[in-house]
C-alpha cells in the first residue's frame, strides 16, 4: 500500500473479506449437518450474524426463518 488510503481500503476489504469466508464456512456446515435439524437451526442462526452486504443478508435471514419454522420453532423464526 502506498498511501494511507489504499491501506485503509486493503483492511476493510480484508474485513469484508473474512466475514464472507466466515459466512460460507457455516454454509457449509450447514449442508454437512442436514441430518440434524436442531444443528442446523442453531447454525443459520449464527450465520445471520455475519457482516455481509444488505442483499447477502437478507438471503440469510429468509433462510434462517424457514429453517426455524419447518422445527416448529416460532419464536425464533419470528424475532
């Protein structure tokens, strides 16, 4: 980096960045726990947690609604 702008735009992506391997580490975990259910509510939870953009995140929380509500868990797909 030659400034201090370019190195403060190399740490945020660099931020963005881990939070996006962050995201889909538990993605995948997700995929390799479909037989437990209750794994993967607690997982898509976490996920909706990552930093992502607001598109990206939205996918998360839908995906995590539906995932609560098909084990029956209400009140965590409606909060």
């Amino acid at each position: 980096a030659d400034t201090r702008a370019e190195a403060s735009e190399m740490k945020e992506m660099l931020e963005i960045c881990r939070e996006y391997i962050t995201a889909i580490r538990l993605k995948g975990a997700i995929s390799e726990n479909a037989s437990n259910p209750a794994r993967c509510t607690e997982l898509s939870a976490y996920f909706t947690h990552c930093n992502l953009q607001p598109s990206h995140l939205l996918l998360a929380l839908r995906s995590a609604m539906g995932t609560a509500f098909k084990q029956k868990n209400f009140i965590s797909s409606a909060s």
